[in-house]
C-alpha cells in the first residue's frame, strides 16, 4: 500500500529541528496569520516560501499542491472585487457598471492571503518532517497519546480509502451506472456513491479496531517506547518565548481592536 507522503529529505535546520516544536511552530503560524493585516499575511507568505526553499525544499517538489493554492488564490479576490457592495467604489472598471470594487478587493486578498498563508506553512511542516514523526509529535507535547495515533492511522489508511473509492467507482460503471450528464446528475451520482464508501468504511471499522486492540493499542494506557526523543532543552526554552511572545500579541492585538 503506498502512503501518503510529502517529505523531503534534507538537513536544513528546519528538518533538524525536534517535530513537536515544529509543530508548535505550526500552530503559531495559525495564529499570527488570523491576527496579522491582510497586507502583512503576503508578506508572511513569501519569507515561509523562500525560507522554505532556502532549507532545501524547492516549490517544483510541491508543484500540484502549489498549483491548487495558486487557482484558489487568485480566484477568490476576483469574485470579491466584481461583488457590488453599498458605498464601494469601483477601482478597476472593466465595462459600464461593472468592475472591480475596492473593498471587495481587500476582502478577497486579506482571506486570501489567510488561506495561501496557512497552506505554505502547513506544506514547510509535512515537507520537513516525516510521517511517523507527525504521530508522535503531540504525544512529546503532553498531549493524549491517542491524538497522535489517530493522526498516524489517518495518514496510513487515507490511500487505501482513496483506493476503495476508485474500485467501487469501476464497479458501478460497470453496472451501468453514469457518471456524465448534467451538473446536478453527477453531483447526485457522487453523493450516492460516497454514502455507498461510508458503509463500505464502517463496516469494516469493527475489523480494523480489533486489530488495533490486538497490537496492543489503548485508550487508556499510555505506550511506553518511543521512537522520537524528547524535545531538547533549548527547544523548549524556544516553544515557551514564542508561545508567550504569541499570548502577548494576541491580547495587544484584541485589545487595539477592541
């Protein structure tokens, strides 16, 4: 079964870096980018994306993903700015009436600026960091050791469900089942075949569960060994400074726009 995998090797100081602060770092990331201008999310965008670059990790190695952010991207701030709203002035006119509006514009680029922002920062995270690593970050963190488990089981076996959705797709084909035809008939095809895997997945989560149980897995007892080391020292003297440096301009951040 082939996994789900977007990791680069390297040895950049971002790959050497301990999983769960990278993680942390993640999750600060998520937060500055919700806090942060619109104007300023652009410029977070290109110093993850050239950083991420100057460690190794080149956007050809990511080219598909990078393809999508980029449609998505700059598709929303169009739709936006053609969006006539009371009051907002037309910036770029394109034919009579109709134009791109300023607010409309600021709207599209400060969520897209939030959403493209998020995506280079969740690519820098999975590029430098391997799978097994990612299950087994949040259980250094302190967290319950399920959570990682449950990240580690849902990268193993998204392929495989991906897989399960391509074969029953073919046997409904087979059966004469159509998958053209207008917009609202293929919608109501994949519905029902989407209801269709939901079973399939359900039924055998009772199977999969055992096994699980089999090898040893609880809920409520934590597993001794470990693969990934403790977070080092000076790491953690790292997570706790950006973790409060984060508090801090959060509340200055909800206070000013207060």
């Amino acid at each position: 079964m082939r996994r789900i995998g977007f990791y680069v090797d390297g040895t950049s100081i971002l790959h050497r870096l301990h999983p769960s602060t990278k993680l942390v770092m993640y999750l600060i990331c998520f937060i500055v980018a919700n806090i942060l201008p619109w104007q300023m999310r652009w410029v977070m965008l290109a110093i993850v994306f050239f950083g991420l670059w100057a460690c190794g990790v080149p956007p050809w190695r990511y080219k598909v993903i990078l393809f999508i952010t980029a449609v998505s991207t700059l598709t929303v701030p169009l739709l936006n700015g053609l969006w006539p709203e009371q009051g907002d002035p037309i910036i770029f006119p394109l034919w009579g009436n109709i134009g791109f509006h300023r607010q409309g514009l600021e709207n599209g680029l400060s969520f897209s600026g939030l959403y493209a922002a998020i995506g280079i920062s969740t690519i820098a995270w999975l590029t430098t960091t391997r799978l097994w690593e990612l299950a087994e970050a949040p259980t250094r963190l302190g967290v319950h050791h399920a959570v990682g488990f449950g990240m580690g089981y849902i990268f193993r076996y998204m392929p495989e469900v991906a897989t399960h959705y391509l074969d029953l797709a073919d046997v409904w084909r087979t059966r004469g089942v159509k998958f053209n035809g207008w917009i609202w008939e293929r919608f109501w095809t994949q519905c029902r075949l989407l209801a269709a895997l939901l079973v399939l997945e359900f039924a055998q989560a009772r199977s999969k569960a055992q096994a699980v149980e089999a090898r040893g897995f609880s809920l409520t007892r934590r597993p001794t060994p470990y693969i990934l080391p403790s977070v080092p020292r000076e790491e953690r003297f790292f997570i706790w400074a950006i973790l409060i440096g984060t508090g801090i301009a959060t509340l200055f951040r909800l206070v000013i726009g207060a």
